[in-house]
C-alpha cells in the first residue's frame, strides 16, 4: 500500500512539474526602443519662499521648559494639487508644545504642489522643522 501511494505522489508531482514549463516559445520579451520607453518625472511640493518663509511663521511656544537645546522635528505634509496643506504628522510622540507651533507655521505658508509628468497631484513631503530652544 505504501508503495503504490508513494508512486501515485510522484506521478502527481511530475505532472505538475510538467504542466508548470512554459511550452509557449513564441513569448518573447518586447525590444527596448525609444518609442516604447515611459519616462516618469516628478517634483515635489516646495514652501513658496522657502524654509526662510517657514521659520517666519514660526513661534515659539510660551510655557517651553525643554532641557534639549536643539529639536527637530520631521513634518510629514499632505500638499494637494492646488497647493494648500491637507494632512500634517509627525514622526516624534514627544514635544506636544512644538509639533502645536509647527503645525500653525505650515499651514500658514503656501506651497508649489508636487508634479508627476507636468501634472500637479496630490503628494507628501517631509520637511525638518528645527527648534533652537532658548
């Protein structure tokens, strides 16, 4: 018994092995020419009057009583087409005060929106906010 359900295993294997080969040989890979070649440019959504306009905007807050001289913070921004800001998060849990200041700076600067091939789309950027606690 073990012998012939041994056996029909290995026909089964076979046949699946088998049926897996790639019999069609008139598939081919296309030729690369320049016709065929998709090109994909982006750009992404730039504060207008750069970080300089952003640091403007900033305040610090009032009540700080950090022991770190220096934060920064990653400022993750959904800019849509149009330019303006829909989404922001941080990569930190921590500094509640100053992701509260950062957040009130990026949405008051505007932005250049992203493009993909000429078009204006929606897209994220992640921008360094630093703080120089006083």
């Amino acid at each position: 018994m073990k012998y012939r359900q041994s056996h029909i295993f290995l026909i089964t294997f076979l046949l699946l092995l088998l049926g897996c080969g790639s019999t069609d040989k008139a598939k081919q890979t296309p030729e690369v020419s320049k016709e065929n070649i998709k090109v994909v440019t982006e750009t992404f959504p730039a504060i207008i009057g750069g970080m300089e306009a952003l640091y403007q905007q900033l305040t610090y807050p009032s009540n700080s009583t950090q022991q770190t001289t220096n934060i920064i913070l990653k400022a993750n921004i959904l800019v849509n087409s149009q330019g303006k800001v829909k989404r922001i998060s941080f990569d930190q849990d921590q500094y509640p005060q100053y992701k509260d200041a950062a957040r009130d700076a990026i949405y008051n600067v505007r932005f250049v929106p992203g493009k993909r091939n000429g078009q204006a789309i929606d897209m994220f950027v992640t921008i360094p906010i630093q703080f120089h606690v006083r």
